[in-house]
C-alpha cells in the first residue's frame, strides 16, 4: 500500500512521540447492496488525518474511566484482557468508544435497561453537544437521562498504532458496533466535511480511483469486514487482538506502508 510522500515528514523524528490512547468504533448496517460501513470525511486542515475517510472516533478521556457509569455485556476485565490492558483502561476504552460514536454520528448504545437500546436519539441533541464541548461527561449524562451502556453491542476488532515516524500518534483500539434499530446516523460534527454510507468494496474503489483518502488502518478494516458480507458475521467474529504498527518507508513522492 502507498501514500501520497506529503503526509508524513521529509526526515524521520528523532525520538518517537508517545501514543495517545484512542478509539475508533466500525459502525455497520446491512443496506440494498449488502454490507455498509459508516463513513466520516475529516475536514481539511486538521492537524490529524485531515481530508482522510474515517470512521467515528476520537481520543480516550480520563473521565471515560467514570466507575458511576450504569454498565451492562461484556466486563471490563474481559475487555481488559481482549486488548492487554488493565478493567479500569480497558472501562475507558468501551465507554470512549460509546461516547465518539454518539458524538460524531449520533448514534447511542445505550437504553433504559439491560435488554434495550433507545430507538431515537434527537431529545439528547443537547446532551451530545455538551458532550462534544466537554461540559458533560459520559457517565453524568447516562446517569441524568436513566440509561445503561451497552459494552454487549460492541464487539473488538484490532488494534492499530501511528508509525514511529509521525509527529502525532495514537494506540487506536477498533470496534465494530451494528447499527441500532431505529436510529440514524447523522454525521453532524464539525470535525467532517460529510459522511456517508457505502459498501466496503465501493469505499475502496473510491479510494483507489482517487475520490477518498484512506489511511491504512481503514482500507484494511474495510477490506476484512467487507470480506465477511454481513451484520451478523461481522458480530459474530472472533477476533485476536495484537498491536499492528505500520513501517513507512520513503520512495521517491510516494511513501510505501509495510504491516510488520
């Protein structure tokens, strides 16, 4: 796989940058033409991954660790042991995961009790912005509306870490969650100049082609999932989670990307 040589710097870094935890959650419906992926344009000029297709996701907040959050699935120590980390990481990482994809594309895992999820989203309108603008947090927002999280509809994908070669970098864990009936998702965050539903194999088409940009991490999620063809099997996968950092090597104006 190749890069444009402009997304990375001319010489390496002396000391590579310490990761900053982040998540990223692959959301899915089955649509006409089968499997859908939801995708997120980052808007150009971002300091990270600017103008790149993306799924949802963002950087781990410490008040994702909130012990007070109403939890339901799967627990924290089996995430923790899923993606090598200790029940109080492994607790921010689920409920990061939760809060970016609501953030980003509206999309909640979370209802009223164990069993449920809610079908509509549009009363937490104001809710999902404060949480953008970090005014509320995870926990005081399920808490304030009766909701229970739902780790049950997430299931772990992979984890991909930044290149040493980068400037910013992020130990990223990916999850892929189908999308709940009843709800919609939207796109509406500033940080994406639009979003859209494709198929994996259309996705990739567009990024070969020259219409998307995609960083490796998603061509090869695309590409796995879409493999797959369902919901259901890609829910239904079990997965071994190990860390995947990528080697970039200079060639010319292009940079290869070598998976180690």
């Amino acid at each position: 796989m190749t890069l444009p040589g402009n997304l990375v710097p001319a010489s390496p870094v002396s000391q590579p940058v310490e990761p900053r935890d982040a998540v990223t959650v692959v959301l899915l419906r089955d649509g006409a033409e089968g499997l859908e992926a939801f995708l997120l344009r980052r808007v150009k000029g971002m300091a990270f991954a600017g103008g790149m297709t993306v799924f949802p996701g963002g950087g781990v907040d410490q008040r994702d660790a909130d012990t007070s959050v109403a939890w339901t699935g799967p627990p924290p120590e089996w995430w923790g042991e899923i993606f090598g980390v200790d029940a109080a990481t492994a607790r921010a990482f689920v409920c990061a995961a939760v809060r970016e994809m609501f953030e980003e594309s509206g999309v909640l895992l979370a209802g009223p009790d164990a069993t449920s999820v809610v079908a509509d989203t549009k009363d937490y309108a104001r809710a999902r912005q404060q949480l953008v603008d970090r005014e509320l947090s995870l926990a005081q927002f399920l808490a304030a509306n009766n909701l229970v999280l739902r780790a049950d509809l997430l299931r772990p994908w992979a984890n991909w870490v930044t290149p040493y070669e980068e400037p910013r970098r992020y130990d990223t864990r990916f999850f892929v969650a189908a999308l709940p009936s009843g709800q919609k998702a939207d796109g509406e965050t500033t940080e994406a100049s639009d979003a859209a539903w494709q198929t994996p194999a259309a996705a990739i088409q567009d990024a070969e082609e020259g219409r998307r940009m995609l960083m490796p991490p998603t061509w090869r999620t695309l590409d796995e999932v879409g493999a797959l063809g369902s919901v259901e099997k890609v829910m239904a996968e079990e997965r071994s989670v190990e860390k995947i950092i990528p080697k970039l090597i200079r060639d010319g104006d292009v940079i290869r990307v070598v998976f180690q």
